[in-house]
C-alpha cells in the first residue's frame, strides 16, 4: 500500500531527506515549506500522516 505522507520543514535539505526515506519505503511523500502551505494541501486532499519538523 502507498501511503501519502505530509512533510512540512522550512529546510529544504529536511524536506529532500525525509522525502528519500519515505520513497525507500513505498511511502509517496507531499512536501512544502511552511505550515500555512501544509494546511491548503490538507484542505485539498486527503493524506495518511503529517509529519512538521
């Protein structure tokens, strides 16, 4: 099972490694950069984990 996984750092060297691992394990990570960004993709569409750093 894919599942959608919500990543939200301001860094972009964060973002880029967590987004790696959760592709390692079968993951389809959705990235941005700020919290206010994170919440417009959750009012968008459904995902299964939200991970802020």
């Amino acid at each position: 099972m894919l599942y959608k996984i919500l990543v939200v750092d301001d860094e972009i060297t964060v973002r880029n490694l967590f987004a790696d691992f959760l592709k390692r394990e079968d993951c389809l990570p959705v990235t941005c950069a700020s919290g206010e960004e994170g919440l417009e993709i959750l009012k968008k569409r459904p995902l299964m984990l939200y991970c802020w750093t």
